[in-house]
C-alpha cells in the first residue's frame, strides 16, 4: 500500500467481529491444555498460543489501529464450561471493555439446550451462537447424514431453537461443505447466519477455489446469510498476499460489499500474519470500491449483523 492507504486504513474505525480471549487459570481449554496437536492443526504448530490471551494482549496486538468494538467467538472451552465462558466474558467486559459482543457455544444436540441457551441470553451481550457441524477431514471423504452432520435431523431441530432465542449463527465449515451448509441456510431464513474465515478457501488450486466459489456462491444465494473475511492463514503458518488478495475480491463480488464483515481471528490468526498484515491486506482489497463499501466491511456491517445498537452492559472501571 502507499502511505495514504496506510494513513487511510490506521484511521479508519474497525469493528473486530471475530477474536477470542482466554485464561487458563480460569477455565478450561482441552485444546490448549490437554494433548497437543501439533503440525496436524489446519495452521500448522501453535504451541505459542498455548497461554493466557487477554484483553491487554489484544489491545497490544491492536494498538495501531482505532478498534471501536469487539466480537468474542467461543474458544473451544471444555463444554462443560459453556455458560462459565460466557459469564467470565461478561465480567471481563465489565472491567474492561472488552469484549463488546460474545458469541458463545451450545451443542444443538446436547439434551440441556434450551437450557444453556436460556444461561447464554441472560448476559445481554450475547448476540449468536457457533456450533460446529460434523465435518469431513478433506474433500475426498463423504459424512453426510452421520450424527451432527449438516443433514442430521437433530442436529438441525437444535439450530431451530436459535430464532426462539433471539440468536445467530456463525457457520463455520471447510469449504467442501459450503453448498451442503447453503441448503441448511435456506431452511431457515429467518436465521441470521455469519459464514466464518471466508469459507476456508485452505486448497488454492484452481479447483480448490472452484469449489470454494461454487459454495459461496449458493450461500450467497440465501439473503440471511453474511460472510467474515478473516483467517486467511494456510497450513503451516503461510501467508500468501497476492492468493489472498484474490480469495478477498472474489469473496466480497459474490456476497456485496453489504455483506462481508471484517474480522481477525486473534490471536489465532497470529500463527501466519499481524494484524497490520491482516488490516493492511483486507484494505488494499476492497479500498478501490469506495469510502462507503470500506466503512461499511470494516465496522458497519458488524455493527448491524450484531446489533451493536442494541444495549450492552456498561462498562465500569475497577
């Protein structure tokens, strides 16, 4: 970028619709804690994220740039430590001003939904739920139907529930499933539904992203559904600026720029770029639409999308 882009993109307000935050002295993170995946993570060796990630270090790792609202995405605490995450979210708002909105999980199979959903909601910052759907480790292996798949009647008489709630969805599935989640989307378009990580575009061959497009495309197809353009990282840590570039402006052609939300995925995202990379990136692809498509990726769209209007808890300094 040249150094008016860069001015440019350091003043714009930016909405981070998706990071996490942990304590492992305060809860549980099997992933974290337990037994370590090592290179077999889809990004690669992440044993530096394997500690405390707090609001200091985000705003250490933001600094540079004016974040004017937050959205916490579950970090994979043990589910039995569901509503646990959430109200430590809360409380961490509280003191901190961070995070602004919490997206926390639920199981839609689990027996005690509507129980935890109805823990979830009694934080007014809670605006959606991510529950992951049983997928397929690769393009070549089929699931569909298996219990928790995207076609497993339970498991989508539990999505159901989100619409009584209040509550969106953060869909997040590799991209050999996005046609299969577009067909779920279109069974509920009254569910508000965010697509994560630009569908995973992991396989930046031709036909990786032919594929990879095709779905977004039937995603696009269902009006109730949005797209973060976040985690652009590839296995093993790469970061490919001009491939990404690419998967940017196609992802943002096919969803509008009314549709596409900006995100980070600190600090996760970390194992393969900052977040001046991940800003400075995402800017340079869209910067060519307009003043008004860049406002609206970088913060207005999450603010809708998540109901930034809407009331949180005050923030209180200790």
């Amino acid at each position: 970028m040249n150094l008016r882009d860069m001015q440019r993109a350091h003043s714009l307000d930016i909405v981070d619709a998706h990071h996490h935050l942990w304590d492992l002295q305060s809860g549980h993170y099997p992933w974290l804690q337990d037994e370590y995946l090592g290179a077999s993570f889809f990004l690669g060796e992440y044993d530096k994220l394997r500690q405390n990630y707090l609001e200091d270090a985000y705003r250490r790792d933001t600094a540079r740039y004016r974040i004017v609202a937050t959205v916490h995405v579950e970090a994979e605490r043990s589910r039995t430590q569901q509503v646990d995450e959430t109200r430590w979210l809360h409380d961490l708002h509280i003191r901190t001003g961070l995070p602004s909105a919490i997206v926390p999980h639920v199981s839609f199979t689990q027996p005690d939904l509507d129980t935890v959903l109805t823990a979830h909601v009694q934080c007014p910052a809670v605006r959606g739920i991510r529950s992951k759907p049983v997928t397929a480790p690769d393009p070549h292996s089929q699931v569909a139907g298996r219990p928790g798949t995207l076609q497993d009647p339970a498991w989508l008489d539990g999505l159901a529930h989100l619409e009584r709630y209040g509550l969106s969805w953060d869909l997040r599935v590799p991209f050999w499933h996005l046609s299969e989640a577009a067909e779920v989307a279109k069974l509920f378009p009254g569910l508000a539904i965010v697509l994560n990580h630009t569908g995973l575009p992991l396989d930046r061959s031709e036909d990786g992203l032919s594929i990879w497009r095709n779905g977004l495309a039937a995603l696009a197809d269902a009006p109730n559904v949005v797209i973060k353009l976040s985690e652009l990282g590839l296995r093993g840590g790469q970061w490919d600026p001009l491939s990404n570039r690419r998967v940017l402006r196609d992802a943002v052609s096919i969803f509008g720029t009314k549709r596409a939300i900006f995100a980070s995925n600190l600090p996760v995202s970390g194992l393969s770029a900052s977040f001046e990379q991940i800003v400075d990136g995402v800017f340079d692809a869209v910067a060519d639409l307009g003043d008004e498509a860049v406002e609206d990726i970088f913060a207005n769209n999450a603010r809708r999308f998540y109901r930034m209007n809407d009331t949180f808890p005050k923030h209180e300094q200790p």
